[in-house]
C-alpha cells in the first residue's frame, strides 16, 4: 500500500508543475508577452496552492473519519467532470476559445486569474491538496514511517516535471497534444487519489478524528505562534526572490519557458536538499555566499557595458540558490512532528502567496519607476536570515520563534557572525539606495505598468549640437530623437534611410502617390517621419504608457505630431485588433506593413505565426510588402521568417545596416512580397544577404507550436 501513496503523489507533483509552464505559454501571448505575466501565473498557482493547503488543513483537522474519503471523492468527480466537459466545448481540455482573449487591459492581472481559473482552477486545487492528504493518510496508516520522505518524493516529481518540459514536450508536443496528454495523466491521477479516498471512506485505513479540545488548540496556537511567523517569513522570501529573479532573468534574456523553468528548478532542487535531511546544509558558508552575490547584484545593474548574458544567468542562479537553501534549510529546522504537517505545509504555502503578492501586486504600486523588489527582496531575507542567525539555539526557537530572535537581539549577545550579517544587510540597503538616487537623478522619465519599466534619457550629452532624447524599455533602447529644430525629424536608431524600413518606404511600388502603411509596435514613432501628405500611418500599441509617451505628453517626443501622415493610434495587442477589424469591415489594405515588435527581450511569438501571417496577408493590398525588424541580440529570428515565407510563397530580402553610433542602430529587417520585382530593384537587391544554404530549415510556427532555443543565437 505505501506504493500508492507514493505514486499518487508523484504524479500529482509531476502534473501540478508540468502545467504551469505549459498553461503559462498558452496564454502568454493574450497579454503582451512580457516578464509580468509569467509572475502573475505564478502568483495564481501559489494561491491555489494555498487554497489546496487550507482545504487539506480543514479536511483533516475538521472531518470526521469517513467523511474524509467522503468528500474529497466527490471533488475529485467534479474535477474530471469539468475538465471533460472543457474538452468537449474547446479545442483542447486546456486552452479557452478565443473569444476568452482581452482587447487590451491597463493591469490584467485579474484577466490572467479569469483565464486560469476557468481552464486549470479545480484540477491543480485538488492536485495541491494531495501531498497533505496523502501524507497524513500515510502516517496514520504507517505510524512508524516518517511522511517527510513522502514530501522529499513529491518536490522530485516537481523537478521532473521542470526539466521535462522545456528539453521534452515543449520542442517536440503541440501545445494541444500536451493538453490532452496533461488530460489523460490526470485521469489517472484521479482514479488513484479515488481508490485511496475510498479506503478511508470504506474504513479500510485509518483517518485520525479530530478532537483536540478548543482549549488545547488555542493554547498550542499561542505557543507557537512565533514559529508559525518564522514559517510565514521564510517561506514568503524565498518566494519573493524567486519570483524577482525569474522577472530580472527574463527581463535581460527573454520570456521563454526555459527561463521561468531554471528559478523554478533551482527553488525546488533547494526544496529537496532541505528536506532530505540538511546534510548539505550549513548555514554560515551560505550566508556569506548569500551577501556576496546580493553586491554583486548590484554591480550588475550599474555595469555598462552589462554583463553578458551567460554570466547574469549564473549569478542570478547562484544568488537564487544561496538564498532558498538558507530559507528552505532554516524551514527544515523548524518542522513540526507529523502531527503538525498540515499547519507547517499551509504556512509555508501561505508564505509563499504572500510574496508572489508583493512581486505581482504591491511592487508595481511601491515601486513606480523600475523592478526594485528583487533588491528589496535581498534586504528582508537578510534581515530574517540574520535574526534567526543570533537566535542560533534550536530549541530557543523553535518554541518562541521571531518574539526569541528579537529578544535574544540585545547588543550584549550579540556574536560576531550576528554583526556581519547586520552589517552586510545595513551596506546592502544603503547601496540600493544610493543606487536608486543615482538612476533616479539621471532619468528625465521614469514611468512602470504591467508591460514593464520604460526610461527616457538624455543622450550625446557631451556634444551638444546632437543632443537626443531616448526611450528605453528595461535595458533595450527603442529609438531617440533629436532635440536640435534642424535634426528633430530625422529617423533614427533601427529605422534610419538605409536601414530595410526606410527602403520599404522609399521604393515602395505606391510611390509617388501616397501609403497606407500599418506597424505593429509603436516605440517612439519614428517611421511616422517618413509620412507625406496624403498617407495613412496607423500604430497599434498594447502599451499605454509607450501611447503616452510616443504623443509628446512629456515635451520629448514628437515624430508623431511633426509628420505630414494621417496619424492612427489603435491600442491594445496588435493581433486581435487586426482580427477583430476583418471581423467588422474587412481590410485595412496596408501597402506597407512594419512589424517591430522582436527588438526588445519580450518575443510576442503570436506575431510570428502561421496563423498571425494569414491575418497579415488580408490586411495587405496585392504587391504590398511586409518589413520585420528582426535586430535581436539573442534570436535569430530569420529562420522562423523564411520558414513563413515559404510557407505563404513570398519572397524575402534580408538588409543588414551597421549603424553609425551617432544617427542609426545596427539593425537587420526582412522585407516580404510576393513581388519578385520589388526585391529586385537595385536599392533593395544590392544590400541584400543572401539566404544562408546551410541554414536547417525551422520548424513552422503555429499557435500550437513555438520553440525559441531553436533559433538562439
């Protein structure tokens, strides 16, 4: 019997993390494809985790014997039941229609919520509810044997789940087939977690009655409530830094299941070491590699040029995992007796809302002008790190908890170890800052959203005859424009005349008469300075803020109100509002279509797909030309291009221009058309690169398929 036990809870695991990167990606691309959403899918799953937690707390704690097995059998048959039905109705058990995709959203946190409530919500509340359940179950079946190992298996199923997805069914498995796969191992999941629920209910386990007078409980409550805050602190900044890494990471790489999957790993590898019995533990060697790398953290944000890409990983890695061992290791040492477990799981679970609460929802309010809660996050770990430090005797607290570590904080007890960690957290949070007034004292705007951070500079200072303004998103430039009367209207950055854009539009077929142009991306409008009187130039732009901006409101900005174009601003995501057009009056009949929207760190893969292509195509006027700004720095994004090209029969020019450094970016546009007589004028012809013939053919992009490592540079 104890096999059951332990498979149910393997499988549960595994599901229960295998569908977090999987239903993160689906829906991804509904809300603009940036690092936030990947944190508020994480905020909703821990949550529900909680949720699975107090349920398991109150099943087992407030449920008489049979009616255990009773009840949880019953949500257990509306759990498959929904999820059959979802099957029936949608395309897949997983995936809503699109009619459940928002138009556009300032903060759709409570959108994300919506979407996975109705598509993932009671599956994953039951599948967190079952390594409490199972484990209390076990310890009263199998009062000899620790449930603790039982905890240590279901973090490995986790890890497995983790690593499985982005090497296994991410680059081989449609995002259907994977749904229906999650589909059928939650079946069995189900018919597992059923049997076992069914031998509590028939009597054949024994499922402990609760009893405990009130006034035993109220005391037991009182004496450790102190513990119950270590627990509730330590897990909610581990948490935190979690959930702060994996935004730094993907803010500075991209936004791809990998880089949601490697914090994730290292979290729960920590999970694991923790609980298999602290033997890789100690804590002061940890706690000095903690402080050290939160500096070098910090080094990092000021650096410039930044530090690579491989190296940012590492660090961040190595700070994660630092951190999580010190805080999974300090829970490990707080655990209760098996007795306690459900208490001990819905605090650590509670703790861990609480900090995807800060990072998803108090953060963006605290801190208006960029991502500071990692930095933040490192203080108040160290501040927790080093009380638990001082009250290093066990027994002292694991019976007072935080009211002891306070106590035992008076100056003339304080041990030397104690002082250097106050130390290193008082330098930590003086440098941030001073960092923060630095950054603050050079930025003329500063403004942050649910899309991210973005920046306006002064640039060229030292020359005043080129002084510019530039706008950037986190770490990317999008563009700048002069400041001088003279200069003000000439393009710049990627989009300057020989770059491919500003060929599109000087030898579009159209010309001399005037252009319907569309771009996708609106940045800071540059390509509106090419606009001539008679042309339409309509943006569509999810961010609200980049709207703001790109309008002028600051005084910066003013490619958009200097041209001579008809001026079109149409905001939220840029392919449901095509969509959503043809729907209502057909087609824009674009001569030009821009897509610019690949430059930054946030791919919107669904821009770049077989259907987003069709969409494309009926917008367009016969003989026009689509241009696609593909300057990244971590993708190749050609490869998926050609690969659409050939799929829709369109021909395609790569033009690489080296920038300048004074006017123009280095930037590489692919133009489309299904005129070969376009391509072939000896303006575009003659800065084309040729198709590498080495090039492995990519595997073509479909709402159901996407793999980024396969095009990293």
């Amino acid at each position: 019997m104890p096999s059951y036990y332990a498979f149910s809870i393997l499988l549960s695991a595994f599901l229960l993390f295998q569908i977090q990167p999987m239903i993160g990606k689906i829906i991804l691309p509904w809300f603009g494809g940036t690092p936030t959403v990947w944190s508020t899918v994480l905020l909703f799953f821990q949550v529900l985790l909680t949720a699975g937690y107090a349920y398991a707390y109150w099943l087992l704690g407030r449920v008489r014997g049979r009616w255990q097995g009773t009840v949880h059998l019953g949500l257990l048959a509306l759990s498959l039941a929904l999820l059959l039905a979802t099957a029936l109705l949608w395309r897949s058990p997983l995936t809503p229609p699109a009619s459940w995709r928002p138009l556009d959203g300032d903060f759709p946190v409570w959108d994300i919520f919506r979407v996975l409530a109705v598509s993932v919500g009671i599956p994953y509340f039951l599948l967190a509810t079952n390594s409490t359940l199972m484990q209390a179950w076990f310890s009263r079946d199998h009062a000899q044997q620790t449930p603790y190992r039982l905890y240590a298996l279901s973090n490995a199923g986790s890890l497995v789940a983790l690593v499985s997805y982005p090497l296994i069914f991410e680059p081989l498995l449609t995002l259907r087939t994977q749904a229906y796969l999650w589909t059928a191992g939650y079946t069995l999941f189900v018919a597992v977690a059923a049997y076992l629920a069914w031998r509590i209910t028939a009597g054949r386990a024994v499922a402990e009655q609760p009893g405990t007078p009130e006034s035993q409980l109220g005391a037991e409550k009182r004496s450790r409530l102190g513990v119950y805050a270590l627990w509730l602190g330590l897990a909610a900044c581990a948490t935190t830094l979690l959930m702060a890494v994996t935004n730094q990471v993907t803010q500075e790489v991209a936004v791809i299941p990998f880089l949601w999957v490697l914090p994730l790993t290292v979290y729960l590898l920590t999970f694991i070491l923790a609980f298999a019995g602290g033997r890789w533990y100690s804590r002061r060697p940890y706690l000095a590699a903690f402080f050290i790398l939160s500096l070098i953290s910090l080094w990092m944000l000021v650096k410039n040029p930044p530090f690579s890409i491989s190296a940012q990983l590492i660090v961040y890695t190595l700070l994660l995992f630092s951190a999580c061992m010190l805080c999974h290791n300090e829970l490990f040492r707080l655990r209760p007796s098996p007795r306690g477990l459900s208490s001990f799981y819905l605090m650590v679970a509670l703790g861990g809302a609480l900090g995807g609460i800060f990072v998803t929802l108090a953060a963006p309010l605290l801190f208006t002008t960029g991502f500071w809660e990692l930095q933040w996050g490192l203080v108040a770990c160290g501040i927790l790190l080093t009380l638990v430090l001082q009250a290093d005797s066990a027994p002292v607290v694991r019976k007072r908890g935080v009211k002891a570590s306070v106590r035992h904080a008076a100056p003339r007890r304080f041990k030397p170890a104690v002082f250097a960690s106050a130390a290193a957290v008082f330098v930590l949070g003086l440098l941030i800052v001073l960092i923060m007034r630095a950054i603050s004292t050079d930025t003329l705007v500063a403004t942050r959203n649910f899309y991210g951070v973005l920046r306006v500079w002064e640039i060229n200072t030292a020359q005043p005859e080129l002084l510019a303004y530039q706008l950037t998103h986190g770490r990317t430039a999008h563009g700048f424009q002069f400041a001088a009367n003279e200069i003000r209207k000439v393009p710049t950055a990627y989009y300057s005349e020989p770059s491919g854009v500003g060929l599109a539009i000087a030898n579009h077929p159209a010309r001399p008469g005037p252009l319907r142009v569309g771009a996708l991306g609106l940045g800071i409008g540059i390509i509106a300075s090419y606009g001539q009187p008679g042309d339409v130039y309509r943006f569509y732009e999810i961010n609200p803020d980049i709207i703001r901006i790109a309008q002028g409101e600051d005084g910066r900005f003013s490619f958009l109100r200097d041209s001579d174009a008809d001026i079109q601003i149409v905001p939220g995501d840029a392919r449901v509002s095509l969509e959503r057009e043809w729907a209502a009056g057909g087609s824009q009949r674009f001569d030009l279509l821009v897509l610019d929207t690949f430059s930054g760190d946030t791919i919107p893969l669904h821009l770049l797909t077989q259907e987003a292509f069709a969409i494309y195509q009926q917008h367009l006027n016969p003989g026009g030309v689509i241009a696609i700004n593909v300057s990244n720095r971590i993708f190749d994004l050609s490869q998926a291009v050609y690969r659409l090209a050939d799929e829709f029969q369109l021909g395609a020019a790569l033009i690489e221009h080296p920038g300048d450094r004074l006017q123009s970016y280095d930037s590489l546009w692919m133009l489309l058309s299904r005129e070969p007589a376009f391509l072939q004028l000896p303006a575009i012809a003659s800065r084309s690169t040729p198709r590498p013939a080495s090039q492995a053919a990519a595997r073509l992009w479909t709402d159901d398929y996407s793999n980024l490592l396969q095009i990293i540079r």
